[in-house]
C-alpha cells in the first residue's frame, strides 16, 4: 500500500532536507520510496544537493595503489570508510578500471 504524506509531513521533510538529512534518510524517516522523495522536493521547487564526494584525488589515488597490490575493492574501500561501490564510481571517474566480482558490471 503506498502511503501518503501530508501537507505538514511534506513541510516536515522540506525542513529536514534542508538541515541536511540525505534523500536516503528522508525515505526511511517517512517510510517512502526515495523518487517519492524527490518528487515532493521537485514539487516544493527545492533544488537538490549536489553529490558530495566521500574521498580526495589524494585518497584515490592511494586506494588505487592499494587495489593495484592486490587487495579487494572491499578491503581498500573499507580502509577509507567508504562503500565499495564508492570506491569503485571513485575509480571509474577517475578513469581507473575495476576488475569484475561478485555479478557486479565492469563500467567501461
């Protein structure tokens, strides 16, 4: 069953938005999907925070030494407190490659 926010809700979750609380926390906050989310933001014209990166150039570049030793995506990733999936857009945006586990796609 979908649930629907109201008004107040909505004007509660503009607030938090705004305060910082991220799309992902917003949606498990008010047990919605996060598009719902973003959809309720868009109709209140609130412009969304741009992406923030978790890492350096520096930190990129030192987790690619160490994934180039052989470690994991995992094991690097955990090193810098970041999600593997993080670590590798890290990678693919710094036009690093990432070698295939586990199912997940080689971005190329």
């Amino acid at each position: 069953m979908q649930r629907r926010l109201s008004s107040a809700e909505v004007d509660e979750l503009v607030t938090q938005h705004a305060s910082g609380v991220t799309i992902n926390e917003l949606a498990r906050n008010f047990d919605i999907h996060r598009t719902t989310v973003m959809n309720h933001l868009d109709d209140r014209n609130v412009s969304r925070r741009q992406l923030v990166r978790k890492m350096t150039d520096e930190e990129v570049a030192t987790a690619a030494r160490r994934y180039g030793e052989g470690l994991s995506l995992a094991a690097v990733a955990a090193e810098f407190e970041v999600h593997a999936r993080t670590l590798a857009r890290e990678f693919h945006l710094a036009g690093l490659p990432v070698r295939p586990r586990n199912g997940w796609p080689n971005r190329d």
